[in-house]
C-alpha cells in the first residue's frame, strides 16, 4: 500500500486546503435529471474559474460525453482494466471542463476486482491534487460498489422532482448513505419543478424527514424549474448553461453553484480529510 511519506505529503495538502471537494450526484428514482446536473453544475463551478472533473460512475452506460458533445477514445473501465493511464482517459473541453467517461455500449459491462479498486483509489488520489471540484454522476439505482463510493465522497448532492415516488426514494437513498456514514453532508436539489412552490415543497420536506427520523441536518442547494432548454441542450449535446445562459433553468443553476462554491473552506475542509481514508478503509476492509 501507500508508505508513510505519501500519507504524510496528502495530510499537509489537506491542511492546506489544496486537495479537491469529492461530490457524488446522487438520486433514488432514476432518469431525474443527475447527469444534466453534473455537466451543468461542473460548467457553472468552471464559469467561476474552478478546476472541475466529471467522472461518470454509469460504466458501460455513460451519457457525461454525449451530453458534453465530446468524444472519447478512451473510458473509466479502460483505465480500470490497465490498460490506459489515468492520464490517458481524462479529456477537457474547449471551455477547460475535464471528464472521464463512462464508455457506452453493452459490452462494457464491468466485474469489480479488487485490483480495479486499487487502481480507482490510484485515480482518486491523483484527481484530488490536481481539482478543486470531483464529481461523480451516479448511474441509476445503488448497486454495492455505487454506495461504497458514495459513502467514500465528502459530500452528496441528492436529486429528486417533485413527484411522491422521487420524493421517498430520494429520503430512502439518504437514509441509506446516512445509516452507514452519519456525517456524510447531504445537499437537496429538487429538478424538474412546474411550480416553485411546489418544488420548496418538496425540499423542505424531505429536509424535515431528514431531521425527524434521522435527527440529521441537510442543505438545500435549490430548485430547479422544468425548462424547455434542457431538452435543447441535450439535443444540441451543449450544455444549456453556456448555450442558453439567460434562460430560468441556466440562471438557478448559476445560482447554485455559486452558493455551493462559497461554502468552501470550514465545513468541507474538515470533512474532506475523509475521503482517502474511507477508500482506504473499504478496500482493505473484508476484501480479497
Ligand atoms: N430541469 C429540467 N427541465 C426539463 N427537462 C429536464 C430537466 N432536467 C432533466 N430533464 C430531462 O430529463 C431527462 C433525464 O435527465 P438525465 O439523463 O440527466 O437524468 P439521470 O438522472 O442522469 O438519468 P439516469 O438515472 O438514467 O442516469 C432528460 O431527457 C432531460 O432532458
Ligand atoms: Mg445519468
């Protein structure tokens, strides 16, 4: 494993503030809006001259390239298998947003090995030296390895739209996360709202059955509103912030990116100390 100097060396970069946030983007319900998120969102932090990676955690099923209108030679699981470098599968476009993709295609149906976590622990590593922003999209559904590294990030970004069924998936992932990590952050987002009230609604309540049942405090990071330019965006494969920036949805987003990169310093920099630690613990814990 790692010798003593290198866990030394991560320590001082924390303690100066100089390692990235790691954020998964997460929902109960599939399909709610986490990957137009997650580009969108990392845009808004790069508008603010952030240095922001994606990496899309939907191997084999990836749309983060599609949505971004890039291409990639090379995937996640490209790097995972060993057959590329780090290096090697990470790309940026033109605006200076990086990315790994998740590769698309049935085939690229992945089987976790232990050697695999070592390598995505590798990549961690590096990513956080080098960002001040990871975000993982989540693909749909928690499958074991999806919540051992949800549990591994500092901070959880949950999406749900302001239907019941979202709503109590929503609850039911955090508690999930939150049983098996009580200090994890939570950040609610609620997309895909027709009436504001309806999606204050929707935050508050999942905010206050956070707090009832779980006696735990979240965020809320906004509300989103259904708008006709994310189905633009997604078609145009240009995210709508910088296509369409004036547009309600482009303008919240903005917002809340805003917020969130203000919050920096005090509650993340504590937390954060977690991230490599907790991999750590996870893949020497009952493996192999
Ligand atoms: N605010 C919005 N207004 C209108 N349409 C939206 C909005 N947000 C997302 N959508 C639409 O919802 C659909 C699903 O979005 P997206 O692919 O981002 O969801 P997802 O949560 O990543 O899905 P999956 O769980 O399959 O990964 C897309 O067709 C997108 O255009
Ligand atoms: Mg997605």
């Amino acid at each position: 494993m790692r010798d003593q100097a290198e866990t030394l060396r991560l320590k001082m970069l924390k303690s100066q503030g100089e390692l990235a946030r790691s954020i998964a983007i997460v929902s109960g319900k599939g399909g709610v809006g986490k990957s137009n998120f997650s580009t969108n969102f990392a845009h808004a932090l790069c508008l603010q001259g952030k240095k922001v990676i994606i990496v899309d955690m939907d191997i084999g099923m990836g749309n983060v390239h599609i949505l971004l209108g890039m291409s990639s030679p090379y995937s996640l699981k490209d790097y995972l298998m060993g057959t590329r470098e780090v290096s090697e599968v990470i790309n940026d476009t033109p605006e200076g947003l990086a990315f790994i993709s998740g590769g698309s295609g049935l085939d690229t149906v992945l089987e976790w090995s232990e050697l695999m976590f070592e390598r995505l622990l590798g990549a961690f590593e590096y990513l956080q030296k080098e960002y001040d922003f990871i975000l993982f999209d989540m693909g749909a559904g928690a499958t074991q390895r999806s919540i051992e590294l949800i549990i591994a990030v500092d901070e959880v970004i949950v999406i749900s739209t302001t239907e019941p069924t979202s709503i109590t998936d929503a609850y039911s992932m955090m508690k999930f996360i939150c049983l098996q990590d009580p200090n994890k952050k939570f950040h609610i987002v609620s997309n895909r709202v027709f009436k504001n009230e309806d999606g204050e609604d929707a935050v508050t309540r999942l905010q206050f059955a956070m707090q009832k049942f779980l006696q735990k405090e979240t965020t809320v990071l906004g509300v989103l509103p259904e708008d006709p330019v994310v189905h633009k965006a997604v078609v145009g494969q240009r995210p709508f912030v910088l296509e369409y920036p004036n547009a309600p949805v482009s303008r919240r987003m903005l917002a809340i990116a805003n917020s969130f990169a203000d919050v920096k310093g005090e509650a993340s920099q504590e937390k954060r100390e977690g991230f490599l630690g907790k991999l750590r613990m996870m893949f020497t814990k009952g493996r192999g």
